[in-house]
C-alpha cells in the first residue's frame, strides 16, 4: 500500500480520517460509541475515500479527560471493547485498504495507573516517585506549590499528596488534570517503557501513532516560574524557552522511537500534536531522523482571509521543505471548536466549510478529516452544563464551556436522536436538526457535504498532482488564492463575501469540481473554491 503514482511513502499524501471513539458509533447500547460500532462503520471511511483512520485513546481509563488519563496503555477500556476487538478492528480496516494510526500519550498517565498508585504508596525520594514530578512545596511548611505553573485545563498544575504518616506531603506536576500526573522523562525507566508500550502495538499490526502533546514530555529542570514579563503567560504559545513546552531533550525522544519504528516493515509513521509558536519550532520536530508529520495547528488558527491563510500556507511549506517532510493540513479535530462555526456558522459558515475543504484537500502533503466535518457538522453550543464532561469546564468554573461541543456523537440515519449512533441514546444530546445532516441524508444527495468531500477524495485520489509535491501561486485579485500544481491542476479559492473576478489562469480550464454554484459572468463568487483540469 504506498501512494498512488510512484514510490513516496503513503503517509505524504495521506488523508487520515479522526475517529473519535466515544462518539463515531455505539455497539453495545451504553451511550458510548466503541470499538465494535468502529467496525461496523468502517465502510463509511472506506466509501468516503480516505487512506486510514486515527482512533483517539480506547486504553482502559478514568475518563477523567475523555481517554487521555490512561491507566493501561497495554489493554482496551472494558466500555470501549477488549484486545479482541482492537485486533479484529485493525485487520478489518487492513481489508478495507485503510491504515491504522493509534494514539499515545506519553507526557501523563492516569491517576490510576499502577505507576502512580506505586508512587503514592511509596516515600518521597523512591524509585517509584522517581517516575513522575515530585517536588517539595515552597514556604516553611511546603504549603506553596513548586512554583507557578498552571493547568492547561485551568487552575494549578501542582497538586498535594498526603504521605502515608497521614501528613500533607510533596506536590506532583499535572500540566493537565490532577488525574494526569506528568511523567518524568529524564528517567530512563520511563523510556523503556514508552520503547515497550510501541512495540506492543506494533507487533498488533498498527501502521502508526499520534503523539499527545509531543512538545510538552520535557521539563527544564530548573522549574523556573512562568514569567509574564518574558512573555510566558499560562496558556500561552510555546515560545522558544519556555520552560514546560518544546524544550530541546524532547527531540532525543522521537530520534529513539524513529530507530525503532524504522526496524518495522511497512512505512510505520508518527503524527505529532506538537502546538508551537511557529512552522520553524515545529520543523525541528520532522527532521528526517525525528516525526515523520505533525498537525498543522497555523493552518486551523488561520482566520478565513485570504491574506492570513496564504501566510499560514506559505509559512509552513517553506519550513517543512527545509527538512524534507511533508505538510500536513487539517481544519478541526476533537480540541477545537468545529470550522463550520469558527468560519461564522450557518449557511455562510457551510459555505466556508465547503471552500476551505477544497483548498485542504489541495494542498501539497497529507490531510485530517475530523469524523462529522464530512457531514458539516457545527459546534453544538447549547449543551446543558451538567451533562458537560471536559475537565476545563469544572477547572475554570464554567468561564470557559470546553470542548465538548465538538465531540457530540454524529448523526447515521433516522429522523431522531441517537441517529443510528447507537441502540440506546448518546452520551451527549446531538441537536434535532440533525435529522438533516445524517450519512443517509447527505448519501444520495450531489450537493451536499459529503458528496463533496467524496468526489474531492475521489479526484485527489486519481489526480497526479494532488497529495505529496509542489505548488506555485498564480496571480488573482485580493480576495483569492490561486495556485497551479503539476502536472495539470489548478486552485482557487474566493475567501470574501463578494465575486471576484476569477483568475486569468483559469480561463477557459474546465471545472473537476466546485465548492458552490458557478455563474457564467466570468466571477468567481464569495467563499467558493473551485478546481480546474489544469493539463496544457
Ligand atoms: C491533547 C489532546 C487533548 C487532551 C490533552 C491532554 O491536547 O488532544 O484532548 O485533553 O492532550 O492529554
């Protein structure tokens, strides 16, 4: 399986569609999708045409943060299935012809997870609290924490524990929830066991692993506070020298991992959440003996402008080349609000929605598909507050709602709730105007959402110049981005409201497919993209 048009490694060009377990499709009837619902959906993924599927975190878990609190990383969550159902789940999507990306989270385990009950059982100075970041408290009595690191999810990142003498003891570092105790990976025992946990999945047949928070595994060990004067703000970008994000050891880490994932058969790749401030921090993470990609989160901040997008673009396409790794693109993801709304919801956001997946799926290198952007989807904003389960809505006292707007399971078929999500209900309500917006639905139906994103990943698929390679820009008006890529394709893409007229490249090119309606005025509407057969 390597890409179509000659011997480049399949995941240049990939699109990888998200699967985001809990709420892709419901088995078992709890409410919760699983991995049995995964595997009687996989033909959806196959149908719409992407290359493989990313699964967010099934290991036995609290769910303390939606999977990413794990307990075990050798085992499936009981409500997500069992090892049987990972293994038939990944040799059906090889029989579909669809890879399988896994995810790891090596900067924090769960509260739960035997390490971290070792290390609560054991006395300060341990073998077992050696694992984790266990630091005395400030003040007389250590009743300050370590220094002033925040939560990522709001509220300290310094929790303490009560030693087993029943006295208020040493602080442990959670740059997340206090249910995910930060690892300390200046320990080698944490090394191996991270080498072990990937052969695990290896030797189960996986193509590869999406790495959480792949910028955050290092620490400076001095623990200096967050300066704001310096411009180190809780929460903000990871700037070079920051002390908890994108520090240099990190990138020790990938050289090893890519030694061992090279010694598999099979183009095995890595996939980094690396959020940092630029494309330049980010290429150092996809040096060709480091990740083999990384989420391209410039291109998803972008606002819908023309201007912000080309920067976006260019920015990381010139950093990346530098290393020789591909971009990748990707515009929403289980984190974020979903791009319908970002780009203003409603028609217009749809309409957006629509461009922006044209010049996504156009651009050179690989692509996420987030589960539900296919379908349009919108964020679902009126969730009510005591069904909200992301720990930042707790963490921040409902100031911030969370992200569980974007992860509301997705509508199959049916014209009511759970929508052939599962046989008893979901874990969060989905809106009653999805009825419109169900695979069902949108099948049969040329214009809509997922026939786009089909006859788009239909034509990528057999188009020589779509996937991994080049592009130039081509002149246009203001508004609108116009690029040629070879052999034989030509973009453009009209990101303001009103027509334009439509690039003098693209004269007289015939249309392979458009995003909205074309008029016969020589314009190019607002918010609608188009590609040409582009061949001389
Ligand atoms: C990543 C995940 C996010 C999770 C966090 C902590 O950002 O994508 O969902 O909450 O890491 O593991």
């Amino acid at each position: 399986m390597t890409a179509a048009g000659g011997g480049a490694p399949w995941w240049r060009s990939a699109v990888i569609y998200q699967i985001y377990v809990r709420s892709f499709a419901d088995a078992d009837g709890d409410g919760l999708g699983d991995l049995q619902g995964v595997r009687a959906r996989l033909e959806h993924v196959r149908d719409l045409g992407a290359d493989a599927i990313w699964l967010n975190p099934f290991y036995p878990s609290p769910q303390a943060d939606a999977g990413y609190d794990v307990a075990d990383y050798r085992d499936v969550d009981p409500r997500f299935g069992t090892l049987a159902d990972a293994d038939a789940m990944i040799a059906e999507a090889h029989a579909l012809g669809l890879r399988v990306i896994v995810d790891l989270v090596p900067n924090h385990t769960s509260d739960q997870h035997a390490w971290f009950q070792a290390a609560l059982a054991a006395p300060p100075g341990s073998r077992e609290r050696a694992r984790y970041l266990f630091r005395e408290g400030r003040g007389a009595a250590g009743d300050d924490p370590p220094n002033n690191w925040s939560s990522n999810f709001g509220g300290g990142a310094w929790t303490r524990v009560t030693e087993a003498d029943g006295s208020p003891g040493q602080w442990y570092l959670h740059l997340f929830a206090p249910e995910q105790p930060d690892l300390d990976w200046t320990n080698p025992e944490v090394h191996e066991e991270f080498e072990s946990i990937l052969r695990f999945w290896l030797d189960r047949g996986v193509d590869g692993f999406r790495i959480d928070v792949a910028h955050g595994l290092a620490k400076d060990p001095g623990m200096p506070d967050l300066d704001a004067d310096g411009g180190f703000a809780a929460g903000g970008p990871a700037r070079p020298g920051h002390p908890h994000w994108d520090q240099d050891e990190v990138h020790e880490v990938y050289r090893a991992w890519r030694r061992l994932t090279d010694t598999y058969p099979g183009e095995r790749t890595f996939v980094g959440e690396v959020w940092v401030a630029t494309p330049a921090q980010l290429a150092r993470y996809l040096r060709p003996d480091e990740l083999h990609t990384a989420f391209n989160f410039g291109f998803l901040l972008a606002r819908w402008d023309a201007g912000a997008m080309r920067v976006a673009i260019d920015d990381s396409i010139q950093e990346l080349a530098k290393v020789g790794a591909p971009p990748t693109w990707v515009l929403s993801n289980h984190d974020v609000t979903r791009h319908v709304t970002r780009f203003g919801g409603g028609d217009v956001g749809l309409r957006r929605a629509r461009a922006a997946a044209l010049l996504m799926l156009a651009l050179p290198g690989g692509a996420y598909v987030y589960q539900g952007e296919e379908l349009g989807l919108p964020e679902v904003r009126d969730l009510p507050d005591e069904l909200r389960q992301d720990p930042t809505f707790a963490r921040t006292g409902g100031a911030q709602k969370g992200r569980d707007g974007c992860r509301v399971p997705i509508p199959w078929s049916g014209d009511a709730p759970s929508f052939g999500f599962g046989p008893d209900g979901a874990w969060l309500p989905q809106p009653a105007d999805w009825a419109a917006l169900t695979v069902d639905q949108q099948v049969g139906d040329p214009s809509s959402m997922l026939s786009l994103y089909r006859e788009a990943l239909r034509i990528r698929r057999e188009h020589p110049a779509l996937g991994d390679g080049t592009m130039t820009w081509l002149p246009s008006s203001p508004t609108v981005l116009a690029f040629r890529r070879e052999p034989g394709f030509v973009g453009a893409v009209n990101l303001g409201t009103d027509p334009a007229p439509r690039p003098e490249a693209t004269a007289g090119l015939p249309v392979l497919l458009a995003s909205g309606p074309l008029p016969d005025d020589g314009t190019l509407p607002g918010d609608t993209a188009v590609w040409y057969d582009g061949r001389r």
